[in-house]
C-alpha cells in the first residue's frame, strides 16, 4: 500500500478552504444575473447553459488521457411547460463533436402519473440521476460510471404519493446508450422507488432520502465506453441509495451490483459502493471526503480511491471544484482534478 503525498495544488487547495470563505465576506448582490434569470427563464421557454473546464494532472500518468485542460462540459439546453401539461426538454452537447444529449417530451394530467418520451436518463442511481452541474466531486464514482444504464430512447412513467414523500419511475428503453435505435428486439426495464422519511425532517434543512434501484435487460451489443464494450447477453442491475442532509452535513452513499451473463464467456458480477462526507465550512464553502470502490470480478485488480474535495461558489452560477484523488493500491498515481464551471 502507498502512502499519499502532499502534492503541491493540494497544498494550495488546502489554504484556499480558510481563506476564501472570509475573503467572500457578505452574500453578493448578483443584478446580471438577475437579468439573465428574467431574459431566459420565461417558464414556456427556459434557456439553460453548462460549460466546465477541466484541469487534470498527475506526476507520472497512469490514469488514460494525458495531464492538461479540457472542455468536459460545453451544454445548452431549452426546456419548457406548455398548454395542457405538455412539456419539452432538449440539451445538446457541443464539448467535442455536436450530439444529442436529451430530447424529451413530457405531459403532466391533472391526475395520474406523469409520462415522458424521447431520450433522458433511465431511472436507476441518484447520483446518475443527479445533473453534472449539482454534482459532488469533479467525476461520478467508479460504480455508477461503469455500471449505470445511462441515457437512452425510451418511454417512462412516474409520479408519488403519500404527500409526496414517496416517489417512483418506471420505463422500457431501447437499452444502448444515446438516440441509435435498439440492438435487438428486447428492451431495458428500469424502475427506481425513493422514500423520505417525515421523522428525518426535523427542519427545512434537514432531508433524508432513500432509493431503490433495478434494471434488466437482453443485449446484442451494449457498448457504453470504459467498462462496457459491446456486450451481448443477459444483464441485470441492482442498486440503493441515501442521502441525508441536516444543517452544514451531508452523509451520503450508493451501492449498486450486475449480473452479467454474456452469450459466450463466464457470468460475471462487479459491483462497487461510494461513501461520502461533506461539512459545509462556510455557506459558500464545502469538504468532502469519498471512499470509492469498485470490483469488475473479471480477474482484474479492485480499484479503492480516497477523494477529497473542496467546493467554491463564488456566485450563484459559478462553481470552483478541487478534488484530491489518492489510489489506495495498485499502480495508479495520486491525481488532481479541478473544475471551473458557470452553469444556469
């Protein structure tokens, strides 16, 4: 096992978190933004922008890509409700080539659940589900990266009950990840069930929520990237969620495990896990710190990170990331990440 080393940025990063939080002072009179909020933000039509600039770097590169500045996020999106609960969500990707992310039309009756069909995120793993401009850490944990379904062409249902502290989703999907049509004739089932417990809500900052996660699906050639390179076969996806939030903390963790049975080759089963703690230093400030973990069971290596991360809001739509990744064993080097983003 190595030892972590006390790399220069995280250094920095470290003074950062005590400094800026008094350099900040008083919440700032935001008036352009204001006005971007009151241009764009009309309800019929709302005009959304992420743009995330990435500095990755390690002392000797063992992670894939090389040291240096990237445009990991460069989105725009249009969204809006229209007459009789029907409603649009469209986002486009503009970082590398330009690509559909989402298109979605949705309808909201009066009763009844909600419907929504086009390509969207299927629903399993609060953290997926989470959008990359809210997220904790630079990067998604290593479980839900390789094991989340993704984004695909489907038809969903969803809605709550029981004062709405009970909510759930359910969809058939094409399966393969983007707008390409199916692989095969069989479709990805997806389901997600969450829960709010009233006694966790001792005040209005104060939230716990549980989620349950499940995914089936047959494919011929299920390609998603890292770990998935097409694969044909029988998969199946399990996962539950937490996350509680009370005052400056925040607890949060999510387990998810696959079944994968290919059409030829032995049944395999990865799972992984994250753990999270967060304590807001000032209102603008947060420290986290993340166990990260995650088992492919194909013979290769376990892969457990400890990541810290410190997280800055200048303003209500700026957002600075620092994130510390210190491999526990294994060939890796320790990495920096951080992330400059503007996101409304």
């Amino acid at each position: 096992m190595r030892g972590p080393k006390m790399h220069p940025v995280l250094g920095i990063c470290l003074v950062l978190a005590t400094i800026v939080p008094s350099a900040l002072g008083q919440e700032p009179e935001e008036p352009a933004l204001r006005q971007l909020e009151r241009a764009l933000k009309r309800g019929w039509l709302d005009v959304g922008l992420l743009l995330q600039v990435v500095v990755d770097a390690q002392d000797t590169r063992t992670f894939s890509g090389q040291n240096g500045v990237s445009i990991a996020n460069a989105r725009v999106s249009l969204s809006g409700d229209l007459d009789r609960g029907f409603g649009y969500f469209f986002q486009g990707s503009f970082a590398d080539d330009a690509k559909l992310l989402d298109g979605r039309v949705s309808y909201e009756p009066t009763r009844g659940p909600g419907w929504d069909l086009g390509l969207f995120k299927a629903p399993f793993s609060a953290e997926f589900l989470t959008s990359a401009a809210s997220i904790d850490f630079v990067n998604r944990s290593q479980v839900v990266t390789a094991l989340a379904p993704g984004r695909s062409a489907g038809l969903q249902a969803r809605g709550a009950f029981a004062d709405r502290r009970v909510g759930w989703a359910a969809g058939l999907f094409n399966g393969n990840r983007g707008a390409a049509g199916n692989d095969n004739d069989r479709f990805l089932r997806a389901g997600r069930v969450t829960f709010e417990p009233r006694a966790a809500r001792r005040s209005d900052g104060d939230r716990l929520l549980v989620g349950i996660n499940a995914a089936a699906s047959e494919d011929a050639d299920y390609s998603a990237g890292g770990f998935f390179t097409a694969f044909a076969g029988r998969r199946s996806l399990v996962g539950i969620d937490a996350r509680w939030t009370r005052s400056k903390w925040l607890l949060a963790t999510e387990v998810i495990r696959a079944r994968l049975t290919p059409l030829v080759g032995p049944r395999t089963e990865p799972d992984g896990l994250h753990l999270t703690a967060g304590y807001a230093t000032s209102p603008r400030t947060q420290v986290l710190l993340r166990w990260d973990t995650f088992s492919a069971d194909d013979g290769s290596a376990d892969s457990d990170w400890v990541v810290l991360g410190l997280n800055f809001w200048p303003t209500g739509a700026s957002e600075l990331q620092v994130n510390f990744v210190h491999p526990v064993e294994g060939i890796h080097e320790d990495q920096i990440l951080v992330n400059a983003q503007i996101a409304f």
